[in-house]
C-alpha cells in the first residue's frame, strides 16, 4: 500500500471516523500531515477546536499508534501530525526500490477504456507550436490515464479533405518552385497553403479556380484528385516523423476523408428521424431548447460542414471500442461546437460519457498567431532553433564529447523543452512561447529538471561501488531536509492521481520541479560524498529513490530522461 495512504488509513481507523480531509501544512514545523477536524466535529456534536484536543490526548494514550508519529499536536480546528523519520524513509525508501518505473501508479480505472483524440491536424498545412500545445496535452492526459490503471485509447483524426486542401494543391500547381526545394514535402506543403492564402486575399478573382480544385477532389477523379493523393501522403508521412520525434504513439488515425460519406448517409437517417431539420436550403440541428443554438450541419448549396464527419466519427470510435468515455483535446475556440455534437449523439441514443478538454492559445512575443498570414513558429522552425542553441551550449561545455554524445544531449533535450513549455501551463491558460526563457537552466524550465536529474545520476555513478543491497540504516536520515525530501516522494502518487483526476499535466510538471529544487538544495548543504560510510550509504539510497521518482514522473509527461549534460 503506497505510504501516506496508509498513514491516512491507519488514522481513521484509530479514531473511528470515515471521510476525513488530510492536507499539507506550508511547513513542515506545523508537521507532516494535517486533519481538519470541522465536519466530523459536527457529527460528534463538538466544536473542531475540542474534537482536535479529544482525539491528540486519545492518540498520545496509544503506544503502538506512537511508533508512526513522534508528535499529535492539535492547532486550532486541525489536529497536526509529525510522522516518525525512520518508519517514513523506511517504508517510502523500500516502495521506490520496489515498485522502480512503477512507483506511482495504480489501478483506479480497472482497465476501463477511455479513448482519448488529440493532434488533429489539417494535411496541407503547417505543423506549428499551436499543434505542439495539443499533442502534448493529449499524449500526457494519454499517460496519465494509463498510470491510473485505465485503458487509455489514443487517437488522432486528421483533416484531409478541406477547401485548405484545394488551396494548397492550386498554389502548388501554379508554383513550380516548391518541387525543386531541399526541405521535406509535406513542411513545404505548409508554407505553399500560407502563400495561396496570401494570393487569395490579393486576387479574390482566383477563388473560382479554387473551387474547381475543390470539386475535382471530392469526385474523386481527374489529375487534381491524383495529386490530392500524392500530396496527402507527403503530409502523413511528414507528421509520422513528428510523431517519431516527440515519442507518441496512435492505437488508431482516422481521416476525413474515410468518413464523410458515412457521414452524409447519418445525415439522411437524422433528417427522417427529425433530429435535424432543412432550414432556408441548409441542414441543421435547433438546440435552441437545449440554449445551445443552432449546429449547421450541410450549407445551403450541399456541402458538408465539420458535423457531418465528426457525427461519423464518434459512432465509429463506438462501433470499434469498448468505451467508457470518449475525450476530444481540442482548442477552447471549438467548446460550443462540442456541446451541440455531444447533445445531437445523446439524441441518437448514444450513452458514453463525452468529453471535450479545451486549451487555449499560443502565442509568440510579439503577438498571437496565424496560418494564413504566415505568421507562425512550424515545428520544424522551433525545433531547429532550439536545437542550434543546445548544440552550441553543449559543445562549448564538454570539449571532449564526441558527436555521438553531443547528438544524445540535443535530441532528448529539445523534445524535452517543447514538451515542458507546453504541460507547465494549465490548459486555461495562454502560453506566450519564449525560446530564450524556455533555454534556461536556472528556472521552471526542462532544461533545469533534466540537469537536476543528470546531476543526481552523477553522484550515484561516483559510488558505484558502494553496495545498496544491505541493510541500510534509515534511522540515520535526520536532517530536517531529508524528511523534507522523504515526504515529496511520498506525495508522488497522490499527485499523478490529482493531475489525472484534475486533468491537468501541470500540477505533475510543478510536483518536479519543487523535487527537484529540494533536491538541489540537499545536495549543496548536505555532505554526501565524505559523509561516513554508513550515512553516504542511507544518503544514496535516498538520492537514488529521488532520481527514480523524477525519471517516472518524466515518462509520464512523455520526456526522456538524461544521465548526463
């Protein structure tokens, strides 16, 4: 049983009262664990401030009860426990070496599925650091909901076959430059649709020719079709790459494309069934009872609108799984869209919990971003950007590496960078992307975790020799920030069940940090190396049980850890 759990438990059961709330005190002079005493003071017909007297005399009387804690203090309406450093580093030390990569996680879910749809990209276009902020929310939403024991279904749906789609191959048509560059087809492809959306605000007469494109597409014959095909897979293989790169993995990728006539054929069914209605030409749901307005769903002149697919969609996610929830990571702009979608397949007779989980923008510097406009950071842009300055820094730092080792420090290290900027922020939050501030090893950043980490591995790599299979003498750990760091490793799995359950990766990414901060700060007051044999003993152990947890909690968040910078 995971530690603090058990200390709660042992506490109830002791006083006899289910449904308590624990907390944390600021410091750890008022203890280590704190109870309010305020709902089950009502139940005993007491005030707080008497129930917390009661049951600190009641606790001090039992002597078995006294070898978990060294003191119950009550403090006002809570009653304040300091847990016994030795039964604490005993029984967190021993877990960790225990558990390893598992130390953590749990089976809360019961192997549940929940699916969970994120990096919906749009082929033809750019892949920029908005699209980063949603797969790397979703990939880490993906991880914590399977360290919780649940069947975390990851899925992506891939938009293929919009009027963006018919820009691109126009433009790319008519400006035979972009087959003769260097850079990857399906990045090109981006910045061909940022130049036809340019060209279409100057020369709306061209719309018409777009059209054409259009139309050719969706009949599925003649050469723009073919190109459609040939340009769809330059932008699939360029966002497996990225996929490849960032560590992510799809069980499953839907395409538009693949579902739009299912779509219009569910059209036709809601039309009989009067779940949807034909209004001045369009087709449409009236939520309006609902106060979720009106879902266009087919345009005046017969073409689909994003409904059509997305209604297909679902029920194929339902059709092919097992589900228990369906999530959508999708921008905070589309929230209305989502409501109408969800009510219109709750009218179908659909019972599955739906979930969309908003996030919203990012931006640069100088102000907020735009595919069409062109203003945008790609990924590859970023990317190489980062990894230049990385490169150089590492370089600079360790003469003597080789380029397979400098190679190591600026592929995790970059991933690494990106995945953090975009998890440290709450999801209702707008995330201003700053490389310069992003880069620093000195602040709430990767760079600082990793080197944290790095430099942990490295102590533990200078004592190789001594062995940690022994005994080890716990009781030995008696400075004040050696429990401080006991206690944050005990708080681990309480918080990858609060970012779960909380749905937000930031509360894990804040967890690090602070672990790693107490970390550092250990390791510069506290003498490990030229302590005596049987403190440096009980110290590495401890230091090692940190760098275990920081490596777990980095896998969760989808970044690689590394061992040396």
């Amino acid at each position: 049983m995971i530690f603090l759990e058990e200390i709660k438990i042992k506490i109830a059961t002791k006083l006899g009262s289910d449904g308590l709330f624990f907390s944390y005190p600021p410091s750890s002079d008022f203890g280590d664990l704190s109870l309010a005493c305020f709902e089950p003071a009502k139940k005993m017909n007491k005030t707080p401030v008497e129930l917390a007297i009661f049951w600190a005399e009641e606790i001090k009387k039992d002597e078995e009860f006294n070898k978990y804690f060294v003191d119950v203090k009550p403090t006002g309406p809570y009653l304040n426990f300091f847990i016994e450093t030795t039964y604490l580093a005993t029984s967190v030390i021993n877990e960790v070496k225990k558990e390893k990569n598992k130390y953590g996680r749990n089976t809360i879910g019961e192997e549940k599925g929940i699916m969970i749809e994120y990096s919906n990209g749009n082929t033809h276009k750019e892949y920029h650091v908005g699209h980063l902020r949603n797969i790397s929310y979703g990939d880490a939403i993906s991880r914590l909901l399977s360290a919780n024991g649940f069947n975390a279904i990851s899925v992506s749906y891939i938009n293929d076959f919009g009027i963006h789609v018919a820009k691109t191959i126009w433009n790319w048509k008519n400006n035979h430059s972009y087959a003769n560059l260097s850079e990857p087809k399906g990045f090109l492809l981006g910045k061909c649709y940022s130049e036809a959306s340019q060209k279409l605000i100057d020369r709306p007469e061209y719309k018409l020719e777009v059209t054409k494109v259009m139309q050719e597409i969706e009949s599925r014959q003649g050469d723009n079709y073919l190109l459609w095909k040939e340009t769809r897979n330059w932008s699939i293989e360029y966002f497996a790459s990225i996929y490849k790169e960032l560590g992510v993995k799809f069980e499953h990728i839907f395409y538009e494309n693949e579902v739009i006539d299912e779509g219009l054929t569910m059209v036709e069914s809601m039309l009989e069934k009067e779940i949807l209605i034909k209004s001045e030409g369009a087709v449409i749901a009236n939520l309006e009872k609902y106060d979720l307005g009106v879902l266009p769903v087919i345009r005046s002149d017969g073409t689909a609108l994003y409904p059509v697919a997305d209604l297909a969609l679902a029920v194929n996610k339902f059709s092919l799984y097992d589900l228990e929830e369906s999530i959508y990571v999708v921008d905070v702009r589309q929230s209305l869209h989502f409501k109408q979608l969800f009510k219109v397949l709750e009218l179908l007779g659909y019972k599955q919990r739906l979930t969309h989980l908003p996030y919203d923008f990012v931006t640069l510097p100088d102000g907020m971003m735009s595919s069409r406009t062109g203003n945008v950071i790609t990924y590859e842009e970023l990317k190489n950007k980062i990894r230049a300055r990385i490169e150089a820094e590492t370089r600079k730092k360790h003469e003597d590496w080789n380029d397979e080792a400098v190679k190591r420090v600026v592929d995790v290290l970059s991933i690494a960078i990106i995945k953090f900027e975009m998890l440290k922020v709450g999801a209702d939050k707008i995330i201003t992307f700053n490389i310069d501030e992003a880069l620093k090893f000195d602040g709430y950043t990767a760079c600082y975790l990793e080197y944290s980490y790095a430099r942990l591995k490295s102590i533990l790599r200078k004592e190789s020799s001594i062995s940690l299979l022994g005994k080890i003498d716990f009781a030995l750990l008696s400075e004040k920030k050696e429990k401080e760091l006991l206690m944050k490793i005990a708080r681990y799995p309480e918080i990858i069940v609060l970012a779960n359950s909380k749905r937000n990766p930031s509360e894990l990414t804040k967890y690090l940090f602070e672990l790693a901060q107490i970390s550092n700060d250990y390791y510069h007051s506290i003498n490990i190396l030229k302590a005596d044999k049987k403190i440096k003993k009980v110290r590495l152990a401890l230091i090692r049980a940190v760098s275990q947890v920081l490596v777990n909690g980095f896998e969760i968040l989808g970044l690689e850890a590394l061992e040396e910078m």
